[in-house]
C-alpha cells in the first residue's frame, strides 16, 4: 500500500501547479492524505456585515509525509506517517475579475503547520517527532468562482519560519510552499469583496528551500550511550593489559 502512495506522492508534486514565490526553491518535503478523497481541511466563511473574515482547518489529518533531502538515516528515508494540523485565518475578502479569486491570509493572525511523526524516530532521543513546522504571515488562496479545487500558497510577501526534529535550516535563505486543494464540497463561490460560502475539500502539498537544508545528526539512545561507553572501557582495559603482559628479554 505504502508504495502506491509513494507513487502518488511523485505525481503530487506536479499536482501542485502554483508557482513559487521564489523560482529557485527545491521541494525537500511532501505530504498527501491517507486518505485522499477524505474532505478533511475546512474553509469557514466568517463575515460579519463589512467585516470579512474567513478560516481554513484541519486537526490531526492522518497523512503520509515523505522527506526529499539526502543524508537521512534508515527510518526516515521512506513514507513517514504522521497527522497534520493546519489554521489559516484571513481578514480580507476576495479581491479579483470574471470568474478569478484571490483572498490574502493577512498577519493579524500568523499561519501554522504541524506534521508530527506517529511514533518517536527509531534513532536518536527517543523523542524526536515534529517532522517539519510552519509558522508563517501572508499568504493567498487563488480560486475559480465554483471551482471544486484551488491552491493556498505563499508569496513574494510571505515570511516563513520553518521548524523540525530532523532538519536544519539555519542557512537556508528562500523558503516556499504550496497546497493543492480539491473535492470541495460545495464549490468555491465568493462574490468580489466577499469570503467563500463555507466549504470542505481534500489536500496535499510540498514545501521548498534555498539552499536545502541540512539532516540534524541523531542524538544516541542512552542505551547506545552505555554500549559505546562500555566499549571505550573495554578497549582501553585492552590495551592496558598488552602493556603490562609484555615480556622483556635480557641479552
């Protein structure tokens, strides 16, 4: 099973068509749902008389997230499963032309995502499980007028702090990302000014850098600590006992 969704991972991200803020970002991380057809993320028409509000949601999304960078030890090379949490709130509605839409996630509220492992790395602390977390201000959503999918991605005004467990990316200076949304259940229908009628919908997405960044080195059990320790112990008990058992000869 894994590997048909392997499969489909590849083909996710040429899915995922919206162009990044910065054009040479390179995908280091991927996700897609468990189950793809689940309309799992929620989009929430908020509007209050003038004031336009709107929110986007999901909690604990059983996915498949696949890490894209070389040097990774043996448990995280393939599918990690794990759940997303995501929560974008926007305080502007629509703005566009035809049948375009286009609503800004301001920076009254800062956009989060979480990808936590299900179960702690095999190597390292034994605590190590936030697979990559997203803070971020400014964003967009891009739409069709009853369109059943859309994308929610960063910009060129998009600033992004990107966290993990298992990544470093203290020197990476461009960061994108960029999520597919379809199935929307009802369609995205927003007059001009206006946020969307409330709706929900599936997703999956990517998440780029420049330059990639860098596998954190795990930290040894305390186990592998002892094991290691007695090792050291062991040789160097070894050596002294060569030295004191050799055998001087008189001519």
């Amino acid at each position: 099973m894994k590997s048909l969704y392997a499969a489909l991972l590849g083909t996710t991200l040429l899915a995922v068509s919206a162009a990044p803020a910065h054009a040479d970002t390179e995908t280091f991380g991927q996700f897609l749902q468990k189950s793809p057809s689940d309309r799992v993320f929620s989009y929430t028409n908020l509007d209050v008389g003038s004031a336009k509000k709107a929110e986007i949601k999901g909690t604990n999304i059983p996915v498949y997230f696949n890490f894209g960078v070389d040097g990774l030890p043996a448990d995280l090379v393939d599918l990690q499963d794990a759940h997303l949490s995501v929560d974008f709130i926007s305080n502007l509605g629509t703005t566009g032309s035809g049948s375009s839409r286009v609503q800004l996630f301001d920076t009254v509220s800062s956009g989060s995502i979480t990808f936590t492992r299900d179960t702690a790395a095999a190597e390292g602390n034994g605590t190590r499980t936030n697979l990559l977390t997203v803070s971020f201000t400014k964003a967009e959503l891009d739409a069709s007028q009853n369109a059943g999918a859309f994308t929610f991605k960063s910009n060129a005004d998009t600033v992004i702090t990107f966290t993990s467990d298992f990544l470093d990316f203290t020197g990476v200076t461009s960061k994108d990302f960029s999520f597919s949304f379809s199935g929307a259940s009802p369609h995205f229908n927003a007059p001009i000014g206006s946020s969307s009628v409330s709706t929900s919908f599936s997703g999956s997405g990517t998440f780029a850098s420049d330059p990639a960044p860098l596998v954190i080195p795990g930290i040894p059990e305390p186990g592998s600590w002892a094991m290691m320790l007695g090792g050291f112990g062991l040789l160097g008990l070894t050596l002294r006992t060569r030295k004191t058992s050799q055998t001087v000869t008189f001519a």
